[in-house]
C-alpha cells in the first residue's frame, strides 16, 4: 500500500531537479508544512520563499520571478488559491501567459472535516474558464512523478490539482508514457466508457473490474489533463462504445462531466451519466467517508455503470 502523498512526490522531484537547475523556486504562503515542502526549504533554502498567508501576493511575486527568467512552483491551498486570487491568476499569469506552475493541495474532498470553508469543489471550474490555463490533476505518485517532470519543460501557466493523502497505486511503476494532455487508456472495453481524473481514477479502475464479474467490459480513461482535453480519445469512445459515465471529486458544474458532455454533443452524441458533488454545501466528514456518501466508490460507479448500459 503506497504511504507517499502526490504532493511529497512534487517535492521530492522538485529537489531532484532543483540541484540540477538553481532557476527552481518553491513559493508557499505559510503552506511549506500542508504542501509537504518543507524537506525542499531544508535542502534547498536559498529556492524557497515564504511569503505568509498572503495568497493573492504569491502570484504576483511568482509572476514577476518568472518574468525574470525564474521557473516558479507556487504551492498552496486548492480552496484558497483558486478563490481568493483567481483575479492574479488571470491577470499576472494567464494575460501574459507566464511560465508559473500553481500547485493546489488539498483539493476536492481532501480536506474534508473542515467543511466548506476548505472544501476545493469549484476550482476546476474556475480555472477551465481562464485562457491559457493548462488543468492537471494527477491519480497516483507514478503519474505525479512524470507530470512533474513534463511540467519542467512545458511552458505556460499551469493549475495542478492534488489531494492531501496518499492514494492508492494506478500504475505499476513509472514505465509508461505520459503526456501531458493525453489521456491514458488503463482498461479496454466496448459496452460504456467510464472517464475519471484525478483520485476518483482508482475507484473507476476498481468499478470495471466488479463489471468485468457482470459481463459488462467497460473501458476507463485517465484524463488526467481536462485542458486542454484529449478530444479524440473522448470521441473515440463515444464512436466505440455504447455510453460514458464521468466520475470526479468536484461540482457538477463545470469539471470533468462538463467538458466531456460538450465534446461528445458537438461530435457523436451519446448516453451520458456524471457522477459529481451536487450544487449543494458539500457536508464533512473524512474523504473516504465523503466519497461513499457522494457515490465516488467502485461499487456505486458499477451500479450506475450497469443502469446506463441498460439505457444504451
């Protein structure tokens, strides 16, 4: 059972590279410790800044670092970062298109005992709408590794979106090809697609296996890059299979389940079935717990799974 939070994986490759290339810098607004950055301040102190609760700041100080040649990691809260500074977000990076990475931790459910106040439910949402703003979110420490890398030589504002705990392994190691916006096919299947990003990933995985025991072969898309979207894997399954089912950790309203519905509207109509939080106070309570009362677990997708095929 992997113990490695995605976010300890970002600092950890972040202090691999930061030795090769001094250009590195880790910004946090009082987040060193929640961003699992702290063993970068301590091995690389002089590439680390501090900047306190000042969230809106942090992105107007990464701008200007990276204007000056620097390759700036903002790190901090998903709910803070992309509420409360979504204004420097579109403005200082994504007018200019300036080459900083937005690290969002804690984002979904992750924070979930703490309510709606840390709750990152919108944040996808938000920065979809934003031009220029690349979308990631990673599904396990493998994929986090070599997004971290990519993200080295990809130019552009960028929002990453990773959770607070560790979750399980998709992949079985890194040997596998990565790019950032396209998506990575983990089952085969031609009764329904069923598309994930993020953490829900690992319970779409598990759902077609519990399918697989109901004759229904289901194929599962990591897309782990919303934006840009990889259309034609999207489109490729609307042709060859039956219906699609999304899964995310994020509102109803305009993540995952809303790209891919103005994908395959435009191109080849299908079934479609979004499993999201609803336009609601998403409640507390520990993720997993949260999870299983949103319908974010394999056998909730499998149900629903079977329910759309029906339909199809």
């Amino acid at each position: 059972m992997n113990k490695i939070a995605n976010k300890q994986i970002i600092c950890d490759t972040l202090i691999k590279r930061g030795k090769e290339n001094r250009d590195i810098l880790v910004l946090t607004s009082d987040s060193r410790g929640s961003a699992s950055m702290a063993k970068f301040g301590e091995q690389l102190p002089e590439q680390l800044i501090e900047v306190g609760i000042a969230e809106q700041n942090i992105v107007g100080i990464a701008a200007g670092l990276a204007s000056s040649g620097k390759l700036p990691f903002i790190a901090s809260y998903a709910a803070f970062l992309s509420m409360r500074s979504i204004e420097q977000i579109k403005v200082d990076l994504a007018y200019s298109n300036t080459n900083v990475k937005v690290v969002g931790i804690s984002g979904g459910l992750s924070y979930g005992p703490l309510g709606m106040s840390h709750h990152a439910l919108q944040d996808i949402a938000v920065m979809m709408a934003i031009p220029n703003m690349t979308v990631i979110l990673p599904a396990d420490r493998y994929e986090t590794e070599k997004m971290t890398d990519e993200l080295l030589k990809y130019c552009g504002p960028v929002y990453i979106r990773v959770g607070r705990n560790s979750v399980p392994d998709i992949h079985q190691s890194a040997n596998f090809d990565y790019e950032i916006g396209k998506a990575l096919t983990l089952t085969e299947g031609d009764d329904l697609t069923i598309i994930a990003t993020g953490e829900t990933v690992k319970s779409a995985v598990d759902s077609s296996k519990l399918l697989k025991e109901k004759g229904i072969k289901a194929r599962v898309l990591n897309m782990h890059t919303l934006k840009p979207l990889d259309e034609k894997a999207v489109i490729k399954a609307a042709q060859e299979t039956a219906c699609i089912l999304t899964v995310e950790e994020h509102s109803i309203y305009g993540g995952l389940g809303s790209v891919i519905a103005q994908t395959v509207i435009q191109n080849y109509p299908v079934p479609m079935k979004m499993i999201a939080i609803p336009d609601e106070p998403a409640i507390a309570g520990q993720q997993l717990e949260l999870f299983e009362y949103y319908g974010i677990s394999a056998d909730n997708i499998a149900r629903e799974a079977v329910n759309l095929v029906k339909r199809c």
